[in-house]
C-alpha cells in the first residue's frame, strides 16, 4: 500500500561564524538567495520550491535554542542530503562546493545503482548529493509486502 503525502517545504537552520562568506559559498553551490528572509544576521537560501536553508549568526542561531552550539568541523549531529538528477549533477555540485572553499570529509559513494559525494561547508556541515537509479536499486520492481 502506498500512502500519498501531502507536499512540505523543510527549512534547515544552520549556525554560520561568517554569514557574508556563508551567502556567497551556498550560491556557489546553486542556492538562491531569498531577501525576503534576511537582515543582518540571517540570509534564506533555497535550493527548490520545498528546500531552504536559513543561514543564522551564532547570536541569532542562540535565540531559538538554549543549548550549546557545537562546532560542527569537530561534531556531526546531522547529516543533510540533496537528491540530484544524475551523477554528473552529483559532480558538479559537489566540484562548485570544493571550489568555493568547502572541503570533502568523506570518501566518494559508488555502489553502481547509487552514487554520491560529500562536502562540508565553510563552517564544517556536512551535506550529501546523491543520485539513484531507481530501476536498478536492488528489489526494485517486487511488490511490497501487505501491511496487517
């Protein structure tokens, strides 16, 4: 059985030491930059109609969480991914990250019907591009299991 869900947006929000070399890293990248959602200390990015990232001072970050923010080129909390279309747009997103100063934290992915890379922006989150063949990607093409 399969269940349609409806349409959402995610808007991920990440502490930045340096907001303006941040804006410019993430539109190397591809995202584009939303003003309606900025000042000083926050920029929106977007990477689709339902994919945004609000990019937010420490200060700003702080106003929304009592915890510590960590230092994320030493600590992982969270692992973001972005579907591309092929594996050439894996490599090209990812080459436009290492060019503009981001670096590669993990090795290549090839597992034939699934390819990806990783780059860690300028303050250290990390961000995985994969691409898969659906058609290929082992059981595909055998029912689902009933659901009791």
């Amino acid at each position: 059985m399969t269940m349609a869900l409806a349409p959402k947006m995610i808007f991920v929000n990440l502490p930045v030491t340096d907001l303006p070399a941040s804006i410019a890293f993430y539109e190397a990248v591809g995202a584009v930059r939303n003003d309606n959602f900025a000042d000083e200390q926050a920029q929106m990015l977007s990477f689709s109609e339902a994919i945004h990232v609000m990019l937010l001072t420490h200060a700003r970050f702080a106003g929304f969480t009592p915890r510590r923010i960590p230092d994320a080129g030493e600590t992982a909390q969270v692992l973001l991914a972005l579907s591309a279309g092929s594996r050439a747009e894996v490599d090209e997103i990812a080459d436009k990250a290492l060019a503009a100063g981001g670096t590669q934290p993990n090795p290549v992915q090839d597992h034939g019907f699934m390819y990806g890379r990783n780059f860690a922006d300028p303050d250290g989150h990390i961000w995985e591009v994969a691409w898969m063949d659906m058609e290929a990607m082992p059981g595909a093409g055998q029912e689902e299991p009933a659901i009791a």
